[in-house]
C-alpha cells in the first residue's frame, strides 16, 4: 500500500468523515516526503496487516522511544496512511514512530481488529531494535477507532503474554477522540452506538469484552486521553467514564479537553508539535508519563 495505491473504499461513517479523510491523506503526503521512513512492512499475511515506520534523520540514534499508533474510521474505513501528518513532530522528539494498519469490519469483527493490533505490536517488539528503538519505552495510542483498539491491548496483558509479549510491555496508552465504552442497552436505530453492533461485533454479547472501559483490571498502564470540546456526545461521557474508572483503579491517568475542536478537527491539529495534544506526547516519549495532576493546560 502506498498513497498512489491505496484500495478505494465506500462512503465513510459519519458524512463529515469525507472532509477529514481528503485532508489527512494530503497533509500526511507532504508529511511523510520530508521524514526518513521504511512503508508496507507486513506483520501478517492479509493485505491490510502492514505498518509504516517513521524515523529521526539521525542514521546512528539509538534507543529510541516509540509510539504505535492505530487509524481511525469507525472500525470500518481508514488508512494508516492518515497517520503520517503527526511523523515530523514525533521523530522530531526524537522518537520512532509506527502507523498501523489492520483488518477492517464488516469483513473483520471483534477480536480481529484488536488481535491484529497484537500481532503489529509483537513485530515491533521483535524488530524494532534494527531501527534504532527500545522495547522498554513502547507506547501505543490511536485516533478514534485506533485508540480504541490500542487501548483494549493495553488493558488485556493475558493477550499480550499469549502473543509472547511481556505483560507489562506497553509503558503508556494514548487514545485520542476514541469510543471507549461499548456497551449500550438500547441503541437508537442508525445511531452510530447501534453501528457498534450492526458492524463491528461478531456477537452482541461481547460488548462488555470490547469495552476498554469494562476492561480495567489491576495494575493498568498509564493512560493518556484527549477529546474535543465539539467531539462526539457518546465519545465524551465514555472519556469521563473510563477516566474516573482509571482513578478508582489507581491507574495513573491525565486527560484534556481541546476547546472548540471535533472529532476529526483534534486529528488534524497533532500536525502541530506546538498543540496540547502533541506536546504531552512527545514528553511522555522523552521523560515517561509524568504530570498526572488532573487535565492538561
């Protein structure tokens, strides 16, 4: 997959997804010209099991923290490639940086997404010392549906040690604008809660199972999580949910609310290294999370 070849896909939910994802694709062109990369490594035999690896201009770096990160769209649309307008600020810490890509619903329900999101990490793990990075300084995140997934991963260490992962791999979760409770008893026809189990589930029963916010046991890593003042209703009151549900578990947890930005207006501004968002990224890349004293300012 490039971004002269990447497979045409249908209408995006919701409408004003089409907006986002034009931009995303155009700014992480221009993006990812300017930053030293290795595209399309597959970490699984389906066509959509592949990442991209971003990395700082110096040849010699090593020990390097990275960052996973997984697309959005709803579980069913996106390209990791909408991803690579965050590359410069990110190898800028310096840092590497991982877009992933992964299997998409319908076609692949739950667990898959998040199975493969696994397998994208246990790659890493494997190789990403050839590139410079530190397997003890790995965190993940994501935007939207990406953060999501991230964040499930983060939360089931038995997945991990199945995997052959160490269970306290994962240093720090990011989601960004992400659904982080899946759970609802009576979804409004064509709402996006009742897409959740039209398209995303393989059973209605495994809500509670594909819920981060049903997922905190003990000793979770820390967690990092951001939304838009305009994001999403549903979006929101599952941030303040899992957010106090991470405080009640000891969890180590900072948050933001970005004034005026929506769900795919936030997306667009980790562009900017100067943006809230980015800059409690990029320090927890060089320093470690730190700062948890309640939202970011």
């Amino acid at each position: 997959m490039s971004f002269d070849d990447l497979p045409d896909q249908p209408p995006i939910y919701p409408r004003e997804a089409e907006d986002y994802a034009r931009q995303a694709l155009d700014r992480s062109r221009r993006a990812s010209a300017r930053v030293r990369n290795h595209m399309d490594i597959r970490y699984g035999d389906d066509y959509w099991q592949k990442i991209d690896i971003y990395l700082p201009d110096d040849t010699e770096a090593t020990d390097l923290p990275v960052l996973l990160f997984a697309h959005g769209g709803a579980w069913t649309h996106g390209y990791k490639e909408w991803l690579a307008l965050m590359a410069p600020a990110i190898v800028d810490t310096p840092a590497i940086f991982v877009s992933v890509s992964y299997r998409l619903a319908p076609e692949c329900r739950f667990p898959g997404p998040l199975e493969d999101c696994i397998e994208a990490l246990a790659w890493v793990y494997d190789h990403i010392g050839e590139y410079g990075g530190d397997v003890d300084r790995l965190y993940v995140g994501g935007h939207s549906a990406g953060g999501h997934l991230f964040a499930l991963a983060a939360l089931k260490p038995e997945m991990l040690t199945r995997a052959g992962l160490p269970a306290n791999l994962i240093k720090g979760c990011m989601p960004i604008c992400s659904q982080l409770n899946l759970v609802f008893d009576d979804p409004a026809p064509d709402s996006g809660e009742a897409r959740i189990y039209e398209m995303f589930l393989a059973d209605r029963a495994d809500d509670r199972a594909a819920s981060p916010l049903h997922s905190i046991g003990a000793n979770p890593p820390p967690f990092f999580i951001a939304h838009g003042g305009d994001d999403f209703p549903r979006i929101i009151e599952s941030n303040k949910k899992m957010i106090a549900a991470l405080a009640r578990a000891g969890a180590a947890v900072r948050s933001h609310v970005e004034p005026g930005a929506t769900h795919f207006g936030l997306a667009l501004q980790m562009e900017d290294p100067g943006s809230p968002v980015m800059r409690t990224l990029r320090d927890w890349l060089r320093h470690g999370p730190c700062g948890f004293d309640g939202p970011l300012h």
